[in-house]
C-alpha cells in the first residue's frame, strides 16, 4: 500500500457548524473542535507517509459570517489553537506554509500565524500548507498579475509559468481531495492544482472525521484508476 498513498492530500474542512447544532452546542464549540481535528488529521498523514497536506480554513468567502462568529473564530479557535499545537508541530517535524494572505486578520492571530511559521521553517517533515483568506480565483488572479509584473511575453507563457506563480509552486499538485461534510462542490478551493485530483466527499462533519473515516479514503483512492485522460 505504500506507493499508493497518496503524495499530497487537500482538505476542504467543512461541518463544523453543522455538527455543533446536531450536538446541542454552541457554533464556536464546533469551529474548537474542528481545529481539534485538523490537527489529528496532520498526525496522521504524517504516519501514512503522505508528504503535502493542504487545508481551506478560512476562504475569502467566510468574511460575510457573523461579527461574533468571526471574533471567536479569530481569535480563541486559530489564535489560541495554533499556539496550543506549536510545539507538537515543531516536535513532529511539520512545516508550515501559509497560502492566502494574513494581513486583514486581528494582531493576535496575525501573531500566531507568524510564529507558526517562523518556527517550523526549518522542519523537513510533512509539509502542512494552511489556507486563510484564500480563494482559488483570487489565487490564479494574483498569479496572472505577477506574470504581467515580469514583461514576459504572452508567447512564452505556459501552464508551467501559471504554476510557478501560485502559491503551492514547487509543490506536487494534489492527488486526492477530501471534503468533509457531505456537500460535493470545490467552493473555488485550489482551482488550477485540483485539474486531475480524485475527489472524495465523506458525509461526515469534520469534528467527527476519525481515523476509520482516513483510512476509508486512503482505501477508495488506492482503488481509483488514475488515467489522466489517457
């Protein structure tokens, strides 16, 4: 099963809120422990030996959510809960990247995000790409501009010049995606690199996604045929 586990899995974290309201709880309980469950989620790549891991926690999209609902999320579910699980990062050897952009976010979080970073850039384990006020449209239109700001010329671009001025450049492009939740959409998540991804849509809510549910997914994608239209 080795050489079938996927290189790169992306994640579109999805239920929390769902979940929340099925249990009787309140909405940030769900977002605490879905973040909970990310980082499960990390340890176990990690031990299947898959190498990328990409996540959609915040899109460009969830700004139009609630005041209240934004605060907590910003600053006790990812402030507090990427300095909780820092060190077990730095411990595992996970380094962390950030695709999207940080600047719109409280200080606090800002803060956190910085020292996430800072901290596990020398780590040469997983690699864990964690995407905040990301949006794939937004992505390939800052990868268009970013052609254009280099005077290339419109001859000599290629899908290779595309890819070099995304955020995941010089990283595999994602072999299977799983969105958490039940909904089957992309919600303009890595909407160039998921061209040939396998696409696995599990019912669950994410703060309920165990191991059973992981490996249920490495198992459907080790059955898929990969053909890329050949």
């Amino acid at each position: 099963m080795a050489d079938q586990v996927p290189t790169h899995i992306s994640f579109v974290l999805d239920g929390n809120r769902r979940w929340a309201k099925q249990q009787g709880l309140p909405i940030w309980e769900g977002h605490r422990r879905g973040l909970d469950a990310v980082f499960e989620i990390i340890r176990w790549c990690s031990e299947a030996g898959v190498k990328y891991l990409t996540t959609y926690a915040f899109s460009t999209e969830n700004w139009n959510r609630t005041p209240g609902e934004l605060d907590y999320l910003f600053n006790i579910v990812f402030r507090q809960g990427f300095k909780k699980y820092l060190p077990k990062l730095i411990e595992d050897n996970v380094k962390v990247n950030l695709f999207g952009q940080s600047e719109r976010f409280p200080g606090g979080m800002r803060a956190s995000i910085r020292e996430m970073l800072e901290k596990t850039a020398g780590n040469a384990g997983l690699v864990w790409n964690v995407c905040l006020d990301y949006g794939g449209r937004a992505e390939i239109t800052r990868a268009v501009k970013d052609i254009v700001s280099t005077g290339i010329s419109a001859e000599d671009i290629t899908e290779q010049t595309v890819a070099e001025h995304l955020f995941s450049a010089g990283m595999p492009d994602p072999d299977l995606m799983i969105r958490t939740g039940g909904e089957q959409r992309m919600s303009n998540f890595l909407l160039w690199q998921h061209a040939y991804t396998e696409l696995y849509f599990p019912k669950i809510y994410l703060p309920g996604f165990a191991k059973a549910d992981f490996d249920a997914a490495l198992e459907w994608y080790a059955n898929r045929d990969r053909r890329y239209g050949k």
